[in-house]
C-alpha cells in the first residue's frame, strides 16, 4: 500500500523564533506545538500551556457557530469534557488532556466562534491552563520527533477511516 502520508514545509516566524507548519493528508500541523488524539494541540506559554483545536478538527467540524468555555479558575480534569462546540452538523465536546486550573479563555470565541475555522492555530485558541502536570507520555505527538511524526500519521489515517465508516 502506498503511504498516504505528505507533508509541505513553509517557514513562519512567531515571536519566539522559526517553527514549520507540517501539511499531512490535507491537514496542517504546526511543529511547535504537541498534539493529543483528542484533537487539540498543547503549546507550552511559561508555566502554562495554551490549548485548542486542529486543522482536523475544524475541518470535520464545518462551520464553527457556537463555543462554550470554561470560566478561568475552574479546575479541569484529565479525559472530562471542558469545551463545548457548536457546528451546523453537530454539537461535541472537547476534553481535557491535562487537570490543572484554568487561568484564561478566549473570550473572542464567544462572539466570534468562526476564528476556530479561520485561524485554529492562532486567533481560534481555547484555554490557557496551569497543569499539575505536563508529561507528554503515551497519547501525545511531538511532530519534531521522526518516530511520533510517522505515528501521527498513522493515526490520523486510522481516524479517518472511523469516520468513513460512520458515514
């Protein structure tokens, strides 16, 4: 079977430095974050992480015209739902890849939910947390690494396939 897997590199600068925004099967993944395979994306802000959504995820999604978010100070658990997300195909949760309290939320999503679709990466983030604890064990992907690079494919993949069989 021919891997499907493909990827383009185009440069962008952040304030921190250079990082590569990596194009597997017909999504983009920037390599300066970790991704979980609840589809949201970690990036490391000091002693916090930001989270949010990937290009996966909006894409399956559609049209983003609803999210809920969780109050700052609100302590979240590892695998409970926090986010609640509206679109003109479904309503679905996020969960929470890490417990810790939540310390800020992206209050532009609430009158503007379409920055999800628009801007996923950047405009469209979700929470900033405070974890009590960030090991990036098993179920997460650092695209920086060769072996979790060919993993996530293979994940995505396996998704996609769940979801044509779903119909």
């Amino acid at each position: 079977m021919e891997s499907v897997f493909r990827y383009a590199l185009s440069l962008s600068q952040n304030g921190i430095g250079v990082w590569v925004i990596m194009k597997i099967l017909d999504f983009e993944f920037p390599s300066d974050r970790i991704y979980d395979r609840e589809h949201c994306w970690i990036k490391m802000e000091g002693e916090c992480v930001r989270i949010g959504i990937t290009d996966f995820f909006q894409k399956l999604a559609n049209e983003i015209v609803f999210v809920e978010l969780p109050a700052t100070g609100r302590v979240l658990e590892a695998g409970k739902p926090f986010v609640s997300i509206e679109s003109g195909k479904w309503v679905g949760r996020v969960v929470a890849s890490f417990s810790g309290a939540v310390v800020g939320a992206n209050d532009e999503l609430r009158d503007f939910p379409y920055l999800l679709n628009d801007s996923a990466y950047d405009e469209g983030w979700l929470i900033d947390l405070n974890p009590s604890d960030t090991d990036f064990g098993d179920g997460f992907f650092d695209l920086n690494d060769p072996g979790q690079l060919k993993g996530f494919e293979d994940f995505l993949v396996a998704e996609q396939e769940k979801i044509a069989k779903m119909g």
